[in-house]
C-alpha cells in the first residue's frame, strides 16, 4: 500500500487532535485527568504534577465492623487503636489480625511510615475490608527506602477490599495483591474465588526496579532468583510496579480464578516502572483474572508504561493519560500498555504520548504481545513514540480477533535506530510463528495518521510503504479505509 504525505498546519493539527478526543468521550463520564493541565507540544511536552488534595475524614459511616486507627505522630502502640483518640502508632498490632467483613484499617492524614503494612483477611459484596483514613490533611505516607525488596502495603488473598487516599513511595511495588499458595492439595480455598477490589484516589511514586535479569540464578523449575545483595528471592516479586496483582499458584490448580473483579479509578503513577502489572507468575491460564476496569488515571514519568497485563478474561482500560516516560533503559522493551494472554479486552478513549525505548526494544505506544483474542483497541491517542504506534506480535501464540479501529496516531517513529524497533505505526510481527502458522487475524480501519517530520528515516520508510504493515502474507488482517495525512 503507498499514501502520500501532505502538509498539515501544526496548530490546526493539535486542534483537531484535541477536538477528536473531546468528541469520543461521551458527556456522562468527562476526561477528568485533563484537569491537570499540560502544554502540547510535539518535541517537548510537559504537565504539571497534581498536588495531594487535602481532603476531609473518609472513616466515619464507611464500615460496618471494627475500625482500627493508626498514627505515627500521636499513637502509641500500647493503645487499643479503637478510636481515634487512642491509635496505634505503628503497623506492628495488625501483624497476624485476621480482618473480618466490615472492618477497616485507618491511618491519620498528615502522617507518614517507614514500614511495610501487611494485612489480611476477606470482606463481602455487602462489608466490605476498607482501608483508608481519617483526620484532615494530605494523604497518609508509607514511604520505603528504595531498596530491591521493599513493598509499601501487601494485602494477603484479598477479596473485597476497598483501598482510597494513600500515597505510597519508595518502594519495589507500592500495593501488592498476593495471591500465593504452593501445596498440591489446598486446605482451603483462599487464594480462589476472590472478588471485587477497588482501588481508588491513590498516588504511587518512585518505584523503578526493574524485572530482574538474571535468570542463571534460577532453580530448575525457575522459581527463584537472587537479589542485588545476593538473597534468593521468589520470583513473585522480580516486577516493579505501583500496583502489582500476582504471587504463585500451584500447577495442579491451574484452571482456577483468583480474582474475578478489579477495578482502579482516579489515581496517580509518577517515576514508576510500571503502573498496574497483573502477572501470577507461571500462569498459562486466561480466566486466572477476569473482570479488570483501569480508569481516569494519570501516568507520568514512566519507565515502562501504564499497564501489563497477562492471563485475564474481560478488562476495560478507559479515559487514562501517560504523559511522557523517564527514558530509562529496560532490557525487555518499553510500551505504554500491554496485553499478552488475554481476551475479551476493550483499550479505548486513552492517550500513550511519548513513549521512549531508552537504547532498549520497542518503544511503541500500545503492544498486544501475543495469545490475545477478541480484544479492541479503538478512539485512543498514541503520539511522540519512538517507534511505531501500536504492536501486534506473535509470543505465546497468534493474536486472535482484534480489531483497531477510530484511533490517532501523531509524531511517531522519532527514534528507531535500533533494529527492535518498529518500521511503521501498526505493525504486525511474525517473529516465532511456527513455518506456515497465522500470527494475527483481525481488523485495521478508520486510523488517522498524522506525520510531524518527513526527513526522519523511518518516517520516508513508512510514507513510502505504508504507515500499516500487516505481517505476513498468511495473516488475516483486513487493512481498510486509513487515512494518513
């Protein structure tokens, strides 16, 4: 296929592009991220932080057992942490307290933690496990020491929990949901069947360790791995994120969910390798999670994108904004958002800007990795990229039933010297497809593509060839009615 490129005004541009993605948000549910304000700008771009609001007590009507309160400025350990008026000023009494439906943890705005907060125990659909907190202020602050395996708050087998207004920093993962049991035959059912976390109005910073790349240090069944200091450590905690979903599961129950129902709304990601990662180490199967909604929130800052999420049936990313990466090196590959092992997921009405591949692979703005089927990627903005826009790539398996559709692409391709790097905004890469195999089926049509600079390499590559390369001749991509400019 051959486009030609013509001219198009910088800032008639922008004006469409922002018009556009104004016009594909419906008026019930406005962009509210956009309320941190941000200067467009196709070579630089920068946005202003949010400051933590200071907000009111959220503690009182909100449960409907126990309250405990915590406060590291005027607690003291020896109280029974039952009011307000008598907290406990470190994490050290919830250790080993089983919560129960109703009951919620609270820590006092204003106040901060250098200690891990570990916390177990399941809720209802009706009473829910709630933590929060209380008094007025900023956000309570659970800041770690930036080392390989600090983890800010980590909730044993949840299920439904509600979690609001933290801030949490420092640390190898910020929220850690661990779902982990390693016996053959399970005594109980607890790290299955699991349902409904929300998380909302929470901020996650500093958290840039990346997956661990020494895979010599492995066992043979390549469970663990050594950390900088020399520690075996499970390989459950090799990911950095702000919100990390996993642990280890048993083989002989495979076929088990975990978690049905997660949802993180309103929050924000700053200096963090990885915003959200849902990946329960070894898994193979796609109903492990299922039920996941990413909304409103704001990335900045990233190291390696918004999201990467493996083996989960039916999820929602919407109305969420990364602006900008660190451009920090990452051995496996940079992406604004990922998708592998997947199905039934709906990618729409986001924007992925300036996402950069530091030296390393890839680059791109969104990646489907592989084994993903009935997914659709459509109404979003993906601009400023080092390389291509959007990924398509056989791991794993074909990428089955996608479709890609009503999406903008701008200013992509900046830097693609490297040989990983993609050639144009969408392609579909054969790598690993078996002789004869199909790498991806699927649809690409109504896709804007919008080009800032035409003496870039790659840029005259694509303009010549096509902003659209569908892989090989076996795939069965339709290619249809994309307009470039």
């Amino acid at each position: 296929m051959r486009i030609r490129h013509r001219s198009v005004n910088l800032f008639l541009l922008i004006s469409i592009l922002l018009i556009a993605f104004s016009c594909s948000l419906p008026e019930s549910n406005s962009f509210q991220s956009n309320d941190h304000q941000s200067v467009f700008n196709p070579r630089d771009l920068t946005i202003d932080i949010p400051d933590d609001p200071i907000i009111t007590d959220d503690s009182d009507g909100t449960i409907s057992g126990t309250a405990y309160y915590v406060d590291s400025i005027a607690g003291s350990d020896g109280n029974n942490g039952l009011s307000q008026n008598a907290p406990w000023k470190s994490f050290a009494p919830l250790v080993g307290l089983q919560l129960q439906p109703g009951d919620g943890v609270f820590l006092r705005r204003s106040a901060s933690w250098n200690e891990t907060l570990n916390l177990q125990g399941k809720g209802t659909a009706e009473n829910p496990v709630v933590l929060a907190s209380y008094g007025t202020g900023n956000s309570p602050v659970i800041e770690m020491n930036g080392k390989w395996g600090d983890h800010c708050v980590v909730l044993e087998d949840p299920s439904f929990w509600v979690i609001r207004n933290l801030s949490v920093k420092k640390a190898k993962q910020g929220i850690y949901l661990r779902y982990y049991h390693d016996d053959l035959a399970l005594p109980d059912d607890s790290p299955y069947g699991n349902r409904n976390i929300l998380i909302e109005s929470c901020r996650f910073e500093d958290m840039l360790y990346e997956f661990h790349p020494d895979y010599s240090e492995s066992d043979e069944d390549g469970n663990w791995i050594k950390d900088e200091n020399g520690i075996i450590q499970m390989r459950e905690y090799a990911w950095s994120a702000g919100i990390m979903i996993g642990g280890r599961i048993s083989s002989a129950n495979e076929g088990l969910t975990v978690l049905d129902g997660l949802t993180v709304t309103d929050c924000f990601f700053n200096n963090t390798q990885v915003g959200i990662c849902v990946n329960l180490w070894g898994s193979t199967n796609k109903d492990r999670f299922k039920n996941f909604v990413f909304r409103n929130n704001l990335f900045t800052n990233m190291l390696a994108g918004m999201f990467q999420v493996y083996n989960c049936n039916t999820g929602l990313a919407e109305y969420n904004r990364l602006i900008g990466m660190n451009g920090g090196y990452v051995k496996w590959g940079s992406t604004g958002g990922l998708l592998q092992a997947t199905k039934n997921w709906t990618v729409r009405n986001n924007e992925f800007a300036n996402v950069t591949n530091g030296g390393g692979n890839d680059g791109v703005g969104f990646d489907f990795e592989g084994d993903d089927e009935n997914c659709v990627f459509s109404h979003n903005i993906i601009r400023g990229c080092d390389s291509g826009g959007l990924l398509i790539m056989y791991t794993m398996g074909p990428i089955v039933n996608v479709d890609v559709h009503d999406n903008i692409f701008y200013d992509n391709l900046r830097n693609t010297s490297d040989h990983y790097s993609l050639e144009c905004d969408i392609s579909v890469l054969d790598a690993g497809v078996p002789h004869g195999g199909i790498a991806a089926t699927g649809k690409i049509f109504d896709n804007d593509f919008y080009v800032y600079d035409t003496d870039r390499y790659y840029t005259k590559w694509a303009l010549e060839y096509g902003m659209v390369n569908p892989g090989q001749d076996g795939n069965h991509f339709d290619v249809m009615s994309n307009c470039p400019y």
